[in-house]
C-alpha cells in the first residue's frame, strides 16, 4: 500500500509515521506539511515528502490540482493537518481547518485515491452535562464557544457532504480524546502555555497544590495508541466515525496526583473561566477561556467500536499518558520537526528562577545598575520597534504560505518585549516611554519608503522587511546573551535565556526563507508574492 500523510510533522502525524514503517502492508509513505522536517532523523527518513499549505490564497483550483498531483497511485490520504496557533488569527483557522479539509477531500476524489481518513476530535461533539459514554452516533455540533470545536463540527460538515456526493470513496473520520507523548511536550508549552509559564520548575519540586476548575474530568490516549488506530482503520480501509480513547477517565484529584502531591484546590467553573481569559488577554497563555469550555463540556467517549470492529485497544492508561508528557514537559522534549521541536538545552546546575518572578531585583555593588537599565531600556524599545514591524509583515503577507509562522513569531516577539517590561520594573528602570513612542514613530516612517511603486505595495516592500527584520534579531540575541552572562547576579534562569537565544535563531532561518521566497519573485515579472507552489 502507498499512503499519504497530510500534516505529516506533528503530535499524530510523527506517532504515525512510526506506525506505518513498522506496518508489513504498507510499502511506502509520502509526508506532506507546510515545512519540512529533518529527513535524515527518525522518524521522518522513512518517508518520501513533499511541501504543501493546504491554505494558501491561491485559487480552489490551484491547490486542489497541485494536491492531486502527488495524490495519484496512493491508497489511502490520511488528513492530520490543523494549525493550533496563531491562536488568534481566526481566519487562517477556519481557511486551513474547513476550507483545507475540503480542498485535501476533492484532490481525493481527483486523484482516484480509494480512501480517505481525516483526524476529527471529541471536540467536534455536541456539549453534554453528564458522564455517561457517548458512542459514535452523538450530534457533532460542537462547542460554541470553542473555535477550534466549531471548526471541528465545520469539518464534519464538510465530510458528510464528500461521502454523499462520492458513495464510492470510503470515508474514515477519527474522535480521539486529548492525545500526549513525551516527544510532543515542548510544543504543547509552546502552543498552549508560552514562555512566560515556567513549567520547568517541576524539575526541581511539585507545586503545594493544583488549581483546577471544579468538576473537570479528561479522557486522554497515548499518541502512539492513536497511531495504532489509524493504522488499523488504513490498512482495513474502514470507514465511518471511531472514537479513541484509553479505559481511565480522568477526574480533578487524578490529575492533581499526578502532577502534584493530590492537593487539588477546586475553583467554580466561572473563576477559572475568568482568570484564563485575563491571562490570555494579558498575553500570559496561548490558550483562550473557549478550550476550557470544550474541556468542561465534552462527553465521555464510548470506544466499542473500533475495538470490535478493528480489535483496537490502548497499551497506555490515559495517567501514564499524562504523566509522559510532564517528564517531557521538565526537559523541553521534542523531535527534529519544526512542529515538536524541542527546547534549547539547558546546561547543567541552572538556576531554579523563573524569568518572570515577583519583587525588585537588588543587584550586586559589581554590576553597574544604571548603564545596564539603560542598556534594557534600549533593547526594551529596540522590541517595541520590532514588534510593531513584525505585526505589519503577518497581516500584509496573508497570501503567502509564511502567513501562518510570521503570526506565531509575532506572539514570540510579544511575550519577549513583556519580559523586558518585566525586567525594567524589577530594577526600578523608567521605560521612557518617549523613546518607544519615537520608535514606533521610526518603525512606520520606515514603511514610507515607496520602493519603485506608488499606487501599489512593491513586491520588493518584503524582500525589504526580511532584511529589516533579520537585522533586529540578530541584535536582540546580543541582548539576550548580555542577560545570560549576567544572570546569576541578576537572579534570571540561564535555562530560559538560552532558549530564548534557540527561538531567535528558529526566527532568523524563518526570515532567511522568506527573505529567499519573496527575493525570487521580487525581481521576476509577472510572479506574484502569493504563487503556490508545491514544488517550492
């Protein structure tokens, strides 16, 4: 069998990938995702691979060619594609979630491709207010509240309208519960919590006690029991919906076990709800107060079909699953993908500080404290400048396929300008708010620069912002080592600090690409900055 893997790169699809290699009666396998991993590690040598962004500006047509052109001779497309951040960009969502699944369904059926398997979730059920499982034949209207659960009804959607248009093509669509792996870690701190919530302190102790919204409970399946599934429903070509998830379910003092000491301290729902979406508004977390809802609300998953029918069961408990993803989440474990990368090493012996902790920090009589909260308060302005830039590239490049990771750097940027406000509050540094104020002043008399057009944005305005961009973070990892020498005195985690070095330098080969991509069609007529390509 040849099979495709659409979204090929994260938390599934690399627990996939190692499912299929070890499968007799698949022969081979094409990877696809919007960027590439390492190909000389595992578990992604073992597949042949090829770019695509499933929700690139291009037209239907383009996009659903260019799909069934490396669709042809497969037996099976197995959709795994969905972007969990930029969290915020709702539109790029919904364009990669419901019009992706659309687009990656009709290259399907282009391409004569017999059998279709797309990852829905629980989160595409209705809300329910009981514990009872739930089987399969449950509405699927989601959660209200929830985007990412109302673009998981969408997509369902989108599948009930393939199977009655093409009776012949089988469709298989899985609801797994939460899914973890300790490979997975980093990348569920770098979607879901961000770099201001210092989870690596559980390396050093366990918190006095876990807060948790009262009521809660979570099914949850290990990443490589969920590989298992969609192997099984490949290689059988089974069609229909299956639920996934392990035999425990998991209430508030379980996860308060686990993660803790069993001390749970339970807050009603609407506090919970509250405080998440302060610290999301507050660029705290990543996550909005709309996954808390889904969490609350989603039913108990009934597994008895893909069991009987499929003879699937989990090797893992829901608890060991969790468990394997905070040892991982201690170490920043990851793979060599850009989705599960994982995080900077940390060398041995760091400081247990958090970055972000309260009180004023009192340096030592060695340290001169007035040039260095000149020197911050430099760096501080330099980011207000960058930031402003940066939020100017992600909404002028939508119809790029870079759209998606210029978003998520923005964040990054955010939250990095924040522990710099932190850091100047700590030494008593006035912020000279005269000094962003002519930065941001600067940052947009910069954009005035016409570039050889005038009614229109010259193709070489991002050849332009590239270099401006790759230029100022160059400089800040010069902040960021200044701090890391420094760190003891200053009572900052070198740990942190080196991975904020690591994402400066995922952030430079991010603009090196663009900076390539827009250069080769800048000075080119005729080729727009938006042309898909899937062979570029």
């Amino acid at each position: 069998m040849r099979v495709v893997v659409v979204g090929a790169t994260g938390n599934v699809g690399t627990a996939l990938l190692r499912a299929l290699h070890r499968e007799p009666r698949v022969t081979s396998v094409l990877g696809m995702a919007r960027r590439l991993p390492d190909r000389d590690a595992a578990p992604y040598r073992h597949a042949e691979w090829a770019p695509v962004d499933i929700a690139a500006e291009n037209t239907d047509e383009a996009v659903i060619a260019a799909l069934a052109e490396k669709f042809r001779g497969a037996d099976a497309v197995v959709h795994l594609a969905w972007l969990v951040q930029p969290n915020r960009e709702r539109n790029l969502l919904r364009r990669t979630h419901v019009e992706g699944t659309r687009r990656v369904a009709e290259a399907v059926v282009r391409a004569g491709v017999p059998h279709l398997v797309v990852a829905s979730s629980v989160g595409a059920y209705s809300p329910v207010s009981d514990d009872v499982p739930h089987d399969e034949g449950r509405p699927t209207d989601g959660v209200p509240t929830s985007h990412y659960s109302v673009d998981k009804a969408a997509q369902e959607r989108v599948l009930d309208e393939i199977e009655a248009a093409h009776p012949d093509l089988a469709v298989a669509r899985l609801r797994p519960a939460l899914i973890f792996q300790g490979d997975a870690a980093q990348s569920v701190v770098r979607y879901f919590l961000g770099p201001l919530v210092p989870v690596r302190l559980l390396r050093y102790g366990r918190l006095p006690v876990l807060p948790l919204p009262a009521g809660i409970r979570a099914q949850a399946v290990h990443a490589d029991d969920v590989a298992d599934a969609y192997r099984r429903v490949v290689v059988e070509q089974a069609r229909g919906a299956f639920n996934v998830a392990a035999d425990d379910v998991l209430r508030g003092r379980d996860l308060a076990r686990i993660v803790d000491h069993g001390r749970l301290v339970e807050l009603p729902p609407a506090v919970a709800r509250t405080a998440l979406g302060a610290a999301y508004d507050a660029h705290l977390v990543r996550a909005d107060p709309g996954w808390l809802d889904m969490a609350m609300t989603v039913p108990v998953l009934d597994t008895t079909r893909i069991r009987s029918e499929l003879g699937w069961a989990p090797r893992r408990t829901a608890a060991q699953a969790v468990e394997e993803l905070l040892a991982g989440m201690v170490v920043g474990q990851g793979l060599r993908s850009a989705t599960l990368h994982p995080a900077t090493a940390r060398p041995a012996g760091s400081s247990v500080l958090p970055l972000r902790h309260r009180g004023k920090v009192r340096l030592p009589r060695t340290l001169d404290a007035q040039l260095l909260g000149l020197y911050l308060s430099d760096h501080f302005t330099a980011a207000t400048a960058g930031l402003e830039r940066m939020e100017f590239m992600s909404r002028s490049y939508r119809d790029t396929p870079f759209h998606a990771e210029l978003a998520e750097v923005t964040e990054q940027l955010r939250a990095e300008r924040e522990l710099y406000r932190d850091l100047l509050d700590r030494l008593g540094v006035p912020r000279r708010p005269h000094r962003q104020m002519a930065a941001w002043l600067g940052e947009r008399a910069g954009r005035l620069k016409l570039n050889g057009r005038i009614v229109r944005r010259s193709p070489m305005s991002a050849v332009v912002d590239a270099e401006f961009m790759r230029a100022a973070v160059t400089a800040k990892i010069g902040g960021w080592q200044t701090l890391r020498r420094y760190a003891d005195d200053m009572g900052l985690d070198p740990g942190q600090l080196d991975e904020l070095i690591g994402w400066a330098g995922s952030q430079i080969e991010l603009l090196d690409r663009f900076h390539e991509y827009a250069g080769e069609r800048a000075f080119r007529d005729g080729r727009a900055l938006g042309t898909f390509d899937l062979g570029n």
